[in-house]
C-alpha cells in the first residue's frame, strides 16, 4: 500500500508509486468556469498515463437547485457510483490533479474526505508540474475496473444556510471569505446575482495559497502565516460556490489548523437566500 504523508505530492514521487506494485488511482479534474468542456478536451488530448477525468459539474457536483448554491455538493449515493465507477477502492490512495492553482483538485480532496475516504491527495503544481519534471502524458482512455468504495458522510466537516445565519447574525464564527478581493467587498461580482460578502467574513483569497509562478503549495510555515490572526475555533470557509474554498481548506491543513467546516453553497446560496444580509467594502 502506497504511503501517504500529507495532502501534497509531488510528481517524481507519484510516478514511482505508479510503477509500484500498488499504484494510486488519479483523477483529473481540469476545468474552466468560462468553458466547460475546455477541462476534459485537455484531459482526451494528453494526461498523466493512466488518470481517470472528472468534471466538476456533472461528476463533483449535484444539479443546481432553488438553494444550494452554484455547486451543490453531490449526494453520498451520486458520489458512491461515480467513486466505483472509477476504480477506487476503500484502501486505495487518490491523487487528484487539475492545472489551476489545485481550485478543482483541492474539490476532490475535500469531497473525498467528507465522504470518509482519508487516503486523498492532490498533485502538487499539478499538470504542469508533471510535464516541467520531465514526465510523459498519454492519451489512452482507460477502463478501470469497478471499485469498492462506500461514501460515510461526515457532516461536522460542513455548515449550511440554515445553522449558519443565525451564528453569522450571533457574531459566534470565525468566517472566511475566499474569494478575490474586488468580489469580496463586492466592487465586481461577474457571476452571482448579488455582490458583497457574508456580515463578518474576512478575506484571505484562495489563490494566495499557491506561487503565482508555478500553481503549488507555499510551504507549512507560510501557510501558517497566511492564517495568522484568524481565529481558528469555529471557522467557516467559502467562495462564490464551494470549489475554490477548499484550496484554503487545503492550506489550513498544510497550516496544521484543522477543524474548520466548508459552507458548501457559499456566496452563491447565500445571496439567493430572501432576507440574507449582505456586506461591501473592504
């Protein structure tokens, strides 16, 4: 059974366990908000030999609905039949890879989690990063054979609308917007309906985990300091609608500070939600 020590790693070292005797399951999840089909015609064109693909929208989310925001996290059962259908059993390590800064790898990591499969990581630097190491794509479509996972939801990992708003008008959370900082004090808002953030949010944006220059992870004791002054009892994270929030998700694990939930709908059932209060400015 492949070793895992983090939520990170790094290509030469998941090129060697593909080689082993017990090769992790990787799963692609490039995705473009803008496009979405961009993702998986990149992934059909070229990705890391062997990779299965995943698509936010039809794989890693549920239908939008009234409530719930953009991306509705998907139900133990859609989760459990897409989990099988791609091979993944219980004991089995998932790398989940993208070319974004880790927005929609960081998705899989964290779903899996919350369905109770800790055996998760996602590729440090990504795609990109694989191709800079030296390492080859390949373009053969596997066809895995049917795995065994069983989705065992955790639900002290999430928050939703209904217990969120009266602790956000009680003052007793710790929130943190992720977003970038023309949306959250809502000087710009180019998807939702609505601009601003959630009363008491402070801003820490998902992309400030990561080089700017080649998409990994800042090492622990920058995470650390990107969280410093954070109260880390009762924290709560999102974004516009649940996908970008968990790359901070990811850097508060990198950061040692565990515990905080993710508001699946975020910004985008919030503002959906009649009486909902809303703030701007900075």
């Amino acid at each position: 059974m492949s070793a895992l020590t983090g939520p990170l790693i790094d290509p030469l070292r998941l090129h060697a366990l593909l080689a082993g005797a017990h090769p992790p399951l990787v799963a692609d999840c490039r995705f473009a908000l803008a496009d979405p089909a961009a993702g998986e015609a990149a992934y059909r064109a070229a990705h890391i030999p062997g990779a299965v693909y995943l698509h936010l929208e039809r794989d890693l989310s549920a239908p939008v609905a009234a409530t719930g925001g953009r991306h509705p996290l998907p139900s133990p059962e859609a989760f459990g039949r897409t989990m099988r259908r791609i091979g993944l059993d219980a004991g089995r390590l998932l790398v989940a890879c993208d070319d974004s800064r880790g927005a929609f790898a960081a998705r899989l990591w964290w779903l899996a989690r919350y369905f109770g499969h800790e055996r998760v990581c996602v590729l440090d630097g990504g795609v990109t990063a694989w191709t800079r190491a030296g390492l080859a794509l390949d373009a053969a479509i596997p066809a895995p054979a049917p795995g065994d996972f069983e989705p065992r939801p955790r639900a002290a990992m999430r928050i939703d609308y209904e217990e969120l708003a009266p602790r956000v008008a009680a003052g007793t959370l710790a929130l943190v917007d992720s977003r970038e900082p023309r949306r959250y004090a809502g000087l710009e808002e180019p998807i939702d309906p609505v601009a601003g953030h959630v009363p008491g949010a402070l801003n820490r944006p998902w992309a400030g985990a990561t080089h700017e220059a080649n998409g990994c992870f800042l090492d622990a004791a920058a995470q650390a300091e990107r969280w410093r002054g954070v109260d880390a009892q009762q924290l709560v994270v999102y974004c516009g609608s649940g996908v970008t929030a968990c790359v901070n998700l990811l850097s508060l694990e990198l950061a040692g500070i565990r515990g905080a939930r993710l508001y699946p709908g975020s910004w985008s059932d919030w503002c959906s939600r009649p009486g909902a209060t809303v703030a701007r400015g900075a």
